[in-house]
C-alpha cells in the first residue's frame, strides 16, 4: 500500500512540475535580444581572456548555434542577417526588413507594437545603422540612411538610443525628423546623462552626430547605463517589452583587424549583458538572448594569460566569415535556444514565446 502511494505522489510530482515547467516557458512577457555584431566563439573567449578570467555571459544556461548564410550569399552582411533575426525571413545582402521580391516583411518590434508591447533600441551605432534598421525600417538598401530615419516616424517604439543625429537633423531634403519625432510625442535629449527614463513620453536619445566613439575612444559607460535607463523605462509597460541591444562595433574592430578595439567593445558588450541578467534575475518572466548576426575578421586566438589579460590573436579577413555564431540565453524560456537552427529560427521562438498575433 506504501509503494503505490508512493508511486502514486512521485507521478503527481511529476505532472506538476511538467506543468510548471510548460508554464515557465509559456509566460515570457519581456525579451531583451542582445546583438554583438560580428561576435563570434574567439571573440567572446578573446574578451574572457583580456578581462583576466570574466565574463557575465558565463552565467548563460543555455547555448545555442545559429547558421547565419543570407539568401543570395554564403557570407551575410549585417541587413540580410539583421532581417534573418527580426522577421523570420532570410533576404539577400544589404536589405532591411524586405524579401528578396524588395517586399516589405513585418518585423518582430513592428508586432510587438501592434499586441501592445513596448519596445526599445539602443546602440553603439547610428540608430539608422543596419542592424537596428532591421528592425523598425524598411528598405533594399541599409546605406539610404535618410530613408531609414524617416522610418523612426512611422513606428511608436518606446525608445531608442544611439548615434545618427544628423540624419534627422541635418538632411539634404532639409526636413527637420526631430521636430516632427517632438510632434509625434517624443522627448528627444543628445546625452545618455540628460535621458530620463521616468518621464511617461516615449524617449529619443542622440548621443552623437553619426556613429559614436569606441570605448578606446572615451565612451565610457554608455552601453550598460543605456542598457539600464532602456530597462527602466521599459519596465513600467503592463504589457511587458521588446528590447534589442546591440554592440554595433564588436564588427567594425573585426573589420580593422584591431585586437585592442576588437577585446575592449566585447567586454563593454558583456557588461551591458551584465545589466540584462541582474534584471532578468529581478524581473521573473524576461528572457535575455545573445547573439550575433555573423563573425567578423575570421578571428582566432593563438596565445592568451588569464593572469594578465594578455591575448595573441590573429586575423583571416577583414570581412565577415561563414561560420556559425554562439547563442546564449537566460532566464524565463531561455531552454528554447539550445540546438543548431537557422538563424530565422530566433525570429520564430521569440514570436511564440511572446506569444505574438
Ligand atoms: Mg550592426
Ligand atoms: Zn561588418
């Protein structure tokens, strides 16, 4: 009689904590992608190894890898594989959100913002820059810069941060974007400091003319407190968020061959991953995935000390290579990511795990 109450209670166990688990996955409200351009396995463990043995990422629990070839070539450029991500569809290079027809494909943020999710962008690139034109423009070519900032009018994302001022401040056409992004309802300000993310207007936030300066450069903390201000403000939608984060040039030092800018924009990327795991951990219910839209510069590494942070690496391109980047996830949904897929697959999982119409 003992026995098969005993079986009795270890098999209602299990179904209760099935069901939870089922549960766990079925009640993501918050995502926060995380894109570090050009980001391949050497450069994360480049970054491990210059920040002398650590790295927030390491907490990841679940690893991913993700395939990241375009529609019309073996190597992606950072549209066609910033489109891959954002919805669902693979296109050929240079295209922002469109099919391979030069059709507009809607994106992830752009559904977001029709079920009622807040949603935000922030980055160390312009804002019309390809990756996160990917996700709140459309257009066949990511260089349209002025068209890609006219975009910013025709969405409501919560807020945005990152470079590009002059590209709705100082256009050809002469027409003024951040006037008009004021009519729409915005509070745009030009300095990480200056954004307050308690005010109730949706934020704009211009931290630079064009691109902003590398951390070797002097750009300090910008990323992690822009990450958190993002977080914050975001936090206060009853219908949970959208946040995509991206280390815009991790890519550009692997474009360089500069191993100084290449380690010091992955750490600043890993501190800002920092801020997105303390706030998963805070907020139950947000999924953090972190990913890459392709590797950059062939990169690898041939000596390195954890003691002093000294990393030997060496470059086989200075353009993006073929193989496949790392995902890592954490938080609510996060066992969603482990596997090999196409990187489409990340448009579809996120969409489920959001539960999106
Ligand atoms: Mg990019
Ligand atoms: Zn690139």
């Amino acid at each position: 009689m003992k026995k098969i109450i005993r079986i009795v209670l270890s098999v209602l166990i299990s179904v209760i904590l099935n069901s939870v688990n089922a549960h766990n996955s079925d009640s993501v409200r918050n995502i926060i992608l995380m894109i570090g351009d050009g980001m391949g396995v050497a450069q994360v463990y480049g970054g491990y190894t210059a920040n002398k043995g650590f790295l927030n990422l390491e907490k990841s629990t679940y690893i991913g890898f993700s395939k990241t070839h375009s529609a019309n070539k073996y190597i992606t450029d950072s549209g066609a594989g910033g489109t891959a991500i954002s919805t669902g569809q693979k296109t050929n290079n240079f295209h922002i959100a469109v099919d391979t027809n030069k059709q507009p494909l809607k994106t992830i943020l752009e559904s977001a913002v029709e079920n009622g999710i807040a949603t935000g962008l922030v980055v160390t690139a312009s804002v019309t820059h390809a990756t996160p034109a990917s996700f709140i423009a459309h257009n066949i070519s990511r260089y349209d810069s002025l068209d890609i900032a006219y975009d910013y009018l025709k969405n409501n994302v919560d807020i945005f941060i990152g470079g590009g001022k002059a590209h709705f401040e100082d256009r050809k056409d002469s027409v003024n974007l951040t006037d008009s992004l004021r009519q729409k309802g915005y509070e745009i300000s030009y300095s990480i400091g200056d954004l307050d993310p308690a005010s109730d207007k949706k934020l704009g936030c211009f931290v630079a003319d064009y691109q902003p300066p590398s951390v070797i450069k002097g750009r300090g903390d910008y990323l992690p407190l822009a990450t958190k201000k993002a977080l914050e403000k975001l936090n206060r939608s009853k219908n949970g968020f959208f946040l995509m984060v991206e280390g815009s040039q991790i890519d550009w030092a692997g474009h360089d061959n500069d191993l100084e800018f290449l380690l010091t924009e992955v750490i600043d990327f890993d501190k800002a991953v920092g801020e997105a795991y303390a706030f998963a951990d805070e907020n139950p219910g947000t999924l953090v995935i972190v990913t890459a839209d392709h590797e950059t510069g062939g990169f690898s590494i041939i000596d390195g000390d954890l003691v002093t942070g000294n990393v030997e690496g060496v470059f086989g391109t200075d353009d993006h290579t073929g193989v496949m980047v790392p995902v890592f996830s954490y938080g609510s949904g996060a066992e969603e990511f482990a596997g090999i897929y196409e990187n489409t697959e990340i448009y579809h999982k996120m969409r489920h795990l959001l539960g999106l119409k």
